[in-house]
C-alpha cells in the first residue's frame, strides 16, 4: 500500500468534510427543532414514578429528543427539581446524548446502516443499564 503524503491526507479528509457538512448541518438542524418543538413540560407528563417503566420511557425519550451534554444536564436538573426519579432521568441523559434517532440517516450514510442500527440499538439498552447501576451506587432507587 502505497503512503499518503501529508498534503494528500489533507486534500482527502477535506474532500470527505465537504461531502458529509449536508448530513452535519441537517442533523445539527433537526436536532435544534425537536428541541424547539418539545416542551419540557412534556417530560412531566410522561413519567409516572415507576422504577421499571420510567427508566426505558427516560431512554426512549432521550433517544428521540437528541442533544448535546451541556443541554442535558440543565434539562435534568431541572426534571429532578419537578420530582422526577433520578433513575428516569439518568436514562434520559445518557440516552440523549449517546442514541441519535434523528442523526440516524446521516450515521447509516456516513458509516454504514448495520453499524448505526446496531450502535444505536446498544446505546438505548446501556441507557437503561447505566441509569440502574447509577442509581443503585447513589443509593436513590
């Protein structure tokens, strides 16, 4: 296998940039509308106090809702402040930030449908398992 100059990796990556930037702006843009769309007061209505359920309803709704870490942590603050179990929450974070449900076209596009199908389906089930373990440490379940 022939070496890539440096100038030649440059060109390469940068030509890969230029062809992925539609799939980041329009991920970037459908992440900040279900953000926009989907009113925290929502989440109140969703979440009942169950220990089973709550967790997997936290892991799906983050996985739909999509966003980055900073966002999260001031959303569940805020969910725990209103009374919702630290379990639901923990999943909902985790899950916010690891599942993309609405990134899921670009990710299939860019590496491969098998491998975005998968890795999703994987961070939703450690959401949940990371939110347990979470709140068993803690000692809040």
């Amino acid at each position: 296998m022939k070496e890539m100059s440096f100038k030649e990796a440059i060109t390469k990556a940068g030509r890969m940039l230029w062809n992925v930037f539609p799939f980041i702006l329009g991920t970037i843009l459908l992440v900040s509308l279900m953000i926009t769309l989907i009113p925290q007061s929502f989440y109140l209505l969703i979440f009942q106090g169950n220990k089973i359920l709550d967790p997997f309803i936290g892991s799906f709704i983050g996985s739909i809702s999509a966003g980055n870490p900073l966002i999260s942590y001031i959303i569940g603050g805020e969910l725990l402040k209103q009374g919702i179990s630290m379990i639901a929450v923990t999943a909902f974070i985790v899950a916010w930030v690891t599942v993309g449900v609405v990134q899921l076209p670009a990710e299939s596009a860019i590496l491969g449908k098998r491998f975005a199908f998968i890795r999703n389906i994987l961070a939703f089930v450690f959401a949940i398992i990371v939110a347990i373990i979470t709140t068993i440490i803690l000692g809040v379940i």
